[in-house]
C-alpha cells in the first residue's frame, strides 16, 4: 500500500457521481488510515424528495384554485355554446368571455339570449293564458302574463348547474366527499413522505388513509352528536 501510493497525487478527480439510491453510504480511505491517529471515514445520507409544511399547505392551495378554475372555464364554455343557459345571464356571465370574444361575438350571443329568453317568456304567457281560458271559460278576455325570471340564491345556481351537467343533489354530494377525501389523503401523503422504515412507500400511504378515516369519522359523528344535544335538551327540560 505505501509502495504504491506513496507517490500518488493528494487530489483526486472521481468526476461527478449522482446517488440514485436513497439510504446511507459510507466510504473510508484505505490509504489515510493508522487504525490510531488517523481515520478518514464519512457517510452520504440520500433521501428521497419530501415536502415541506409550506411546500404541501401551497400544494393544496394551489390544487383547490386550479379545480377551481378548471370548473369556472368549464362555465364559460357552457355559457357560450348556450346563451340562453342562466350562465350567460347579465348576473352570472364568465368574464373570461368578456376577455376572450370580441364585441361583435358578444353583441350577437346578447341579441341571440334575448331572443330566446323573450321567445320563453311568450311561451310562459301563452301557457298561463291558457289556464285563465279554461277557468273562465274563453280566452278572448285572458290576460297577458309575462312571468318573470326566478331569482337564485348562489347555492341554487350551483345545484342547478350542476344537476344540468346530470349531477343531482346526492351525486353532487358524493362527488364532494370525495373530493374531500383525495386532498386530505394527498395532505397525509405528502406531508408523510421521509418517514417511515427505509422510506417505504407503506408508510405515507397509511398516514394518507389514516387522515381520510379521520375526516369520514368526523362526518359520522356530527349527526351522532346532533341527536345527542337533542336527548341532553329533552332531559334538561323534563
């Protein structure tokens, strides 16, 4: 060993060595070693990619935004291949819209919505004189009615265009609880991704189904306790 590297370089150039497997390597010098005063020993701790708390909070905040976007350009879409859809009404129409289409495109979606809206609202007359007809008997003394259009509430607006797109109220439920379900599973997988034994793939997985079980959990107990405060206000009472 000193023969041969006594009159070796003090550097040298390995070249750049990218460490694909994750796990601790250690590395000693054959050379620089006494097995008393000297001891030229290290170790390379390789971890797989993980998420910080920020990292993961933005993780999700940005997925929530861009389901949200993703349904708002969904709206715009549906407001522009229907005008007379309530989408492209004066209250809700997509400014994208407004950004996207020219003037004479929005002049003429306005004009086509108005036509359409005026057509319905002669078909609702027609409809609500033929009842006034039959209740007295003729309908040459029936009175115009031009019924007007129903005010929603935004939640209304939402269930009504999704129960459009074939979403019902328990469809659209069950859509949202599992909705619910994949951010809070992807928090307790991202936020979970250096533990574990060996970094396995088991354990963030499980952390992730864990926080799932616990949002389903959480949604069993509210109405438990609901009938609980009920039993508890029946008891006091009496």
């Amino acid at each position: 060993n000193c023969k041969q590297l006594n009159g070796a370089s003090a550097y040298f150039d390995g070249g750049l060595v990218e460490m694909k497997v994750v796990g601790e390597h250690h590395f000693a010098s054959t050379r620089n070693n006494d097995f008393t005063n000297r001891s030229h020993k290290g170790s390379i701790k390789v971890t797989g990619f993980a998420f910080e708390y920020a990292e993961n909070v933005a993780l999700g905040v940005g997925a929530f935004l861009g389901l949200i976007l993703i349904i708002y350009i969904i709206a715009a879409i549906h407001a522009y291949r229907k005008p007379g859809s309530w989408l492209f009404s004066r209250r809700y129409r997509p400014r994208l819209l407004v950004w996207i289409l020219s003037k004479a495109t929005m002049d003429r979606l306005v004009e086509e919505r108005r036509q359409l809206v005026a057509q319905r609202r002669r078909e609702w007359a027609k409809k609500a004189n033929a009842h006034c007809g039959d209740e007295e008997g003729g309908t040459d003394k029936a009175a115009e009615v031009a019924l007007p259009e129903e005010s929603l509430s935004w939640f209304q607006s939402v269930t009504r265009c999704f129960r459009k797109c074939g979403l019902g109220e328990q469809q659209l439920t069950t859509f949202i609880l599992f909705l619910m379900n994949v951010v809070v599973f992807a928090i307790g997988f991202l936020s979970n991704m250096s533990g574990g034994f060996k970094k396995s793939w088991a354990y963030p997985c499980a952390k992730g189904g864990g926080y799932a079980m616990d949002l389903n959990f959480a949604l069993l107990v509210l109405p438990t306790l609901k009938s609980l405060q009920t039993t508890m206000r029946r008891v006091g009472s009496s």
